[in-house]
C-alpha cells in the first residue's frame, strides 16, 4: 500500500512495508448513502509486486481487474501512475485528461459562477452557434501562483435570449446563454460585469476541448456473446466507463418534429437598402428590409457574415440582418449601402452521410448534392477524437468551422468541397445536411432572389356549392380598402361603383376588374330552390326564336340550352338578335354528302 490511502490532495505518496490481504474496504472507503446520492471519485495509489523466497525470474507478472463491480451504479478503473510517490493532485489530471482545452469559444463568461453552482452564464454574438446539450467545456484561468487552471463542465440542459444591452456608444444586442451543468464547480470563478459589443480578454475564457489519449484507463466488461476457440472477435456490452459521477435520465420524445434547418432566402436582386446620406452622431441605422449576410456593402466596411460590419481601424458595428439594423452608430458619416434582400426561414432540411472508412479517410472530400442547396443552408458534421465538430454555411456559399475559418465551398452545380482541420475518425461518417433551393421560387418560376415580374391574376369568384350557387340579381355587395374605403355593387349584369366588371347570376359567378386589394369583403343573396330543367319547343320565326317555360322566371335563373343550325352568313344577325351574356362555342360538322356544308353553333344563355 501506499502511505496515505485518502482523498486528499496529498493522497499517495511512497511505499510502505503494508501488505493489502483483500479484506472488505481495505482499499476503499464504503460507499455511503450521501456517495450514492452525489456521487464520488476515490483515488487510491496502489503498488503492486509478486513475492517469492527465491530469486527466480517471473515472465508476464501484470494486474488486471478481473470482475466489475456488483452495483451497477459503481465503476473501476485502473489507471498507470507516472511515477514513483505521486500524489493524489498529481495523478488527478492525468486522469482527467482524455478531454484537454483547445481554442476559445464564442461564448464569454457573464458574472460570477459561485462554488457549487451547477449555473454557468455566459453571452455571444446573434449569430454565433449555440453550444449542444451534452458538450464539454473547461473554464481557464491562471491562478495566483502563475499556473494554468482548468474548470471543466459538462451542459445538461440550456436556455438562451436575446437582451439588449447599452455603452457608450449605444445599445446593442447579445444572446445570453444559461447552462445546467452535471457537475459542480469546484471554486468561485469572475467573469465580466457586463456584455461587450467588441472582442475582450476575460480574466476567465470559455474553452472548448477535444478527446484525447494522454490518459489510459484499464476496466473489465462482461463478453455479450460465447467465446469460441479461433475467434477473432470479442463482443462486450460497451467499451465505455464513467469517469465523472452523474445522474442522467434519458427520455424519447415521440412525434416530436425537429427543428430543422435555418436558411437565408434571398427575395430580391441586389439593390440599395438604404439611400440616405448623414453624418450619425450616436444611434442606428434602418433598412427598409431584411438583408443577407455578407451581403453588405458600406463604403469603409466589411461584412463578415456574423453579425459584425468591421473597419480598418478596428471598429466594430453589430448588424441584425433578420432586421435590417446597424446599431450602435456612432461618430459615422454613412452613405448608400447595398445589401441583397433575404429572410430567414426554419426549414426541414436533407441530409445524407459518407462513411468514413480506412480507405478514404482524408481531410479532403467531394460530394454531389442533390437536389441543389439554398444558400446558407449546407451544415456538415463530422466526429475527431470521439468529438463531434460542425461546419456551418454562410450564404457566400462557403463553409465555416467554430474559428471562423473558411473550411469549404459549395459551388453553383451543386459540388461541396470540403477540407477538415483534422482527420476525421475511422468508422464514423461525414454528415451533411442542407435545404433544397427548388423549395423557392418566384411567382415566374425564378428562382430565388430574381427578379419579380408583375403576373395577372383571375379575379373571378364563386359562391359556395352548397345550397346552389345562384345568385339574385341586386344583390351584390363589395367592400375593400386600399388605402381609402371602396364599394362596389351589381347592376343588370354589370359591377359598377369603385371597380367594374360584370355578374353571371345563374353560374353563381362574379368577376370584378380594376380591383386592388388583398382583402376583398362581398355579400349577396342567392337562390337556395333547386332549379327545373325542362325541354320545351321552340318556335323560330327568321331570325327570332320563341319559347315557353310554362310558368314564372325567378329573375337571374333562366338558363338556355339549345343546339342551332345555321348558315354562316346568317351567324351575325343571329347574335345580334339574342340579349348579352352569352357564351358559345363552335364545331364544324357535316349533313349528308349531298347537302351543302354547314357550321353549326351551339350557344348557352343566362338572362341577366
């Protein structure tokens, strides 16, 4: 054993002449109550030696743990120490180590984390990436002896909102983020009193981290399926231990709809948002419509598509394109800016994964993406280290990593290339999601972002089926506004008052012209007895056609049916002769080989 078998930093230490026999918690304390209900992580150092009265030499002396734990809610692991007397701090971030820092998120830290809080707060730009459920992140800091710390935190649940904070230069806007945390932090931590609209340097940095094999951890797991003589195989529940204490309850959401994926769709071509010219002395400057990012042209500026117009001076102007505002203008003369429409809109997207395979694992890849992305909308994912990584779309058609730097393009055939940072892991996959540009189009087919042409629309309207679409004569009644009330109404067959048009009564139809508005108010009366369709004679005299209904016309009712043979010449007088609202339509038939060709026409009438 070693000379202090305790959780305490100076835990370890040297060898003693102390023999372990196996006794019950000889090693290690029980485990109590309060263990079981928050969890704990003993570390004991332990030295291991075969004895023997001889000085015979051993081959293959080694220890293993030969069975796992009975409680299910307790794991073992043996861990290599780095050398002789180390001491229980000493060994602890070796241990901890299969997760180290990287680069600085995008998140900073917003006020002071308290000890045993399991509340971190954090803010970052509008468009920044928020951080998952299940991530981990290490919290740096030097300490007062000049040393490097780390804080590490796993996010178990997280809440985020957009606040709006004000300077010297104005107000500007930042998300902040609330992130449960499985575990505790160990110590009080500062972060900033309050939000910045430009990059600082906090005493205390949001760092990601990324796997790694620094540590080497040795368990035992129980074999899923018997072992036979020749395998090559060994099948166990899971190759995975827990090394942090944790109390996870995981619970499937059925028919629950994901969120899809975020897309810029442009609305029109490249124009002028913003045709003033004004020196702003301290305030924000409005588009007349949202806007795309990147997209920006300010004389002096550059968009980086992240929510920020930068200059070469280094100052920075927050820019909300969902919006269409600058703000925190200050001591500016803006002039012109161009920027192409767009909105932002949640959309299901597609998605499609390469295998990562020892024959084509590569930082480099290719892919032929079908049907064609909408800009900004291709995100891929991939895993490195046992970590999953994104890259995120800009609507420049690039692709970017959490550093901002640009790690692929898609072109306009549709071709993603992509270059990763690092290689991706064997056995994993490239995954790429993205919404299909064909979802949007213009009123002409275009697609999006083009040019809108003015279409005509049909104007006509129908009543409703049901009881019978007839409608009474007079009755008609319509109403709108476009910018002042307008009316309108029925008369013998016309629309006349604020717009024209005329009225089929019997078809139940109206169709009213020089109408603009997007909300048309109408009432009318309308028959609701079924009608009677009988076959009567008709008695034609020259150019004029008698017939009986044999009782009294509802006014608006009557409909004519009948089939007329006529010569061409006589087709003139004969229209003449019959009262407006009628429709026809023309055949060309034939009698008999010996009479005289003839065109027949057949009309339909509607008294009005």
């Amino acid at each position: 054993a070693s000379q202090r078998l305790t959780d305490t930093d100076d835990g370890g230490g040297a060898m003693t002449g102390v023999q372990l026999n196996g006794t019950t918690n000889e090693l290690f304390n029980a485990v109590s109550d309060l263990d079981k209900t928050r969890g704990r992580v003993n570390v004991r150092l332990a030295y291991a030696a075969v004895s023997r009265a001889d000085a015979a030499a051993l081959l293959g002396a080694n220890v293993i743990i030969s069975e796992p734990p009975e409680d299910p809610a307790v794991s073992i692991l043996a861990c290599p120490a780095d050398y002789y007397a180390q001491t229980r701090a000493e060994i602890m971030p070796r241990i901890e180590a299969y997760s180290n820092p990287t680069i600085a998120s995008r998140m900073t830290l917003l006020g002071t984390q308290r000890r045993n809080s399991r509340l971190v707060q954090t803010y970052q730009s509008l468009d920044a990436p928020l951080p998952l459920v299940g991530e981990r992140y290490a919290l740096g800091y030097v300490d007062a002896n000049k040393q490097q710390q780390f804080e590490y935190f796993r996010i178990d649940k997280l809440t985020h909102s957009i606040q709006t904070f004000e300077d010297d230069k104005g107000t500007f806007q930042v998300r902040v983020i609330e992130m449960e945390t499985q575990n505790a932090l160990s110590l009080d931590l500062q972060g900033v009193k309050s939000p910045s609209r430009t990059q600082i340097s906090p005493a205390v940095e949001v760092l990601k981290t990324q796997v790694s094999d620094s540590g080497k951890y040795y368990g035992v797991r129980p074999i899923k399926k018997e072992l036979k003589q020749g395998a090559v195989e060994i099948n166990v529940d899971t190759i995975f231990e827990k090394l942090i204490p944790t109390s996870t309850v995981s619970t499937a959401l059925a028919d629950d709809w994901a969120s899809g994926k975020p897309l810029w769709i442009p609305t029109a071509p490249r124009r002028v948002v913003y045709a003033g010219s004004a020196y702003v002395s301290d305030g924000n400057v409005y588009f007349d419509t949202g806007v795309l990012p990147t997209s920006v042209e300010l004389t002096g500026w550059v968009d980086d598509g992240s929510g920020s117009l930068k200059n070469s001076n280094g100052e920075i102007l927050q820019i909300d394109y969902a919006k269409g505002v600058i703000y925190g203008v200050k001591n500016q003369q803006i002039g012109r800016i161009y920027a192409t429409p767009a909105v932002k809109y949640q959309n299901y997207a597609y998605s499609a994964t390469s295998p990562i395979k020892e024959t084509n694992q590569s930082t480099e890849f290719a892919l032929l993406l079908r049907p064609m992305p909408a800009r900004g909308s291709v995100g891929v994912s991939y895993r490195a280290g046992g970590q999953w990584y994104e890259l995120t779309g800009y609507s420049d058609n690039s692709l970017h990593d959490e550093t901002g730097e640009v790690r692929g393009e898609i072109t306009t055939s549709g071709s993603l290339k992509i270059s990763l940072p690092v290689l991706p892991d064997v056995g994993s996959g490239l995954l790429v999601s993205w919404s299909p540009d064909g979802f949007y189009k213009t009123l002409g087919d275009k697609m999006a972002g083009s040019v809108i042409a003015p279409q005509p629309m049909s104007s006509a309207v129908r009543l409703p089926e049901i009881p019978v679409p007839r409608l009474k004569p007079s009755t008609l009644r319509l109403s709108w506004h476009d910018g002042t009330p307008r009316t309108a109404q029925d008369s013998n067959g016309s629309i006349t008052g604020a717009c024209g048009g005329y009225v089929h009564y019997g078809e139940g139809r109206f169709y009213p012209t020089n109408l603009n508005a997007a909300v048309l108010d109408w009432t009318a009366e309308q028959y609701i007895a079924q009608s009677e369709r009988k076959s009567v004679e008709v008695k034609a005299n020259g150019t004029r056609m008698t017939l009986s209904a044999g009782a009294k016309v509802a006014k608006g009712s009557l409909k004519i049916s009948l089939p007329i043979g006529i010569r061409v010449e006589e087709v003139e007088k004969l229209s003449e002769s019959i009262s407006s609202g009628v429709s026809s339509s023309v055949a060309t038939v034939s009698t008999t080989p010996s009479a005289p060709r003839k065109k027949f026409y057949a009309f339909t009438a509607s008294t009005i």
